[in-house]
C-alpha cells in the first residue's frame, strides 16, 4: 500500500540476524576509538565502522553505539582519534570489544601531545587525531564525522592490517599484493 503523502511503497525491513551476516561477509580494517573525557579519563571502544569521507576537508565517519559512554565523552570534549590496529593487535580488538573497566590498564598507550587523546601505540600502525564536526543518529548507533586534524604513523616498516570479517580476525599478512587492476573505486566520489 503506497504511504498516502509520498506515494512510496514501504516495504518491510530485513530481519536484523540477516542483516548481520550480511554485513559479516563484508571485512572491514579493525579500529580502536578513544577519547579523553574532560576529567582526564581515557576512553575508548573497537570500531570496524570507519570510513574516509573528504579529502578537503579531510574527513572521515565512525558508527558507534548510542549508549556508549565512549561516544558520551566524545561527544563532550569534541575530539578523537582513531587509532587503525596491526594485524597482530588481535587482543587489544578483543579487548576494547569487551567493554572491561581497566582496558587502559591492559595497553600499550600514551596521550598525544598535541591532541591529548590517547594513541595505542603498540597496537595501532597509524593513529588519525579528529575534532568532531558531526553526529547524526541513525538507528542505535550514531554516526560521527570528523576532521582529521594530524596523522601520526607508529610504525617504521611497512605493517598489516588487522581485518574482521567472516566473523574472525585475520590478515593479509603474507598475501602477496595484486597488481593494480582498474580505477581507484574512491577517486569518483
């Protein structure tokens, strides 16, 4: 039946367990997303919801979930960072997955200089500082965008990245790099 202002057909969404093995089948680079809260406490959570946006501005996007007390101090001091895990950073992803109290406790990490927000420096091969510029709701996650104020790399060789997808973590490590075949999928956006 056409909904009676815009005349579209609403149709009825997918289960939500399909919906998730959907997505499953799709890897993703693994994140680790901290923060500091105004009080000094770091935060953080694991993230494979990343995404570049812009490159003027730089600009990328994190979906993070609504009641997260990680997203709450985010939102509150209006900066970030990203920090994007090494293929052998497994535990730490487990780790910021979990939710446990003390997992500042359990992890390489040390605030930025210049941001203040807590980089992983052992876990992360490149860590991106952000200043929010955006958060739109959607669903029970809510999208944050952010600018990408500095880059700071922490690894001197070139590294793996850690990937999750097919419900496990894994690398390409070892995989031999393809030769270039076709356009950048991301120069036409």
């Amino acid at each position: 039946m056409p909904e009676p202002v815009t005349g579209t057909v609403t149709s009825p969404l997918v289960d939500p367990a399909q919906f998730r093995s959907l997505m499953a089948t799709h890897p993703a680079g693994v994140a680790i997303v901290t923060t500091t809260a105004s009080d000094g406490v770091p935060w953080g959570l694991t993230c494979s919801s990343v995404c570049s946006v812009a490159l003027q501005p730089p600009t990328l996007l994190v979906c993070l979930r609504a009641a997260s007390p990680t997203l709450a101090a985010l939102l509150a001091v209006s900066t970030f960072a990203v920090n994007l895990l090494r293929d052998h950073a497994e535990r730490a992803a487990q780790l910021f997955a979990s939710g446990a109290p003390d997992r500042f406790e359990k992890v390489a990490w040390a605030p930025d200089p210049a941001s203040g927000m807590p980089h992983l420096v052992d876990d992360a091969h490149t860590t991106a500082d952000c200043r929010v510029s955006n958060a739109m709701p959607v669903g029970d996650h809510v999208v944050v965008f952010g600018t990408v104020l500095r880059i700071r790399a922490h690894a001197v060789a070139p590294v793996s990245p850690l990937l999750y997808g097919m419900r496990r973590y894994w690398s390409l490590a070892g995989t031999p790099p393809s030769e270039p075949s076709g356009p950048d999928p991301d120069a036409r956006r």
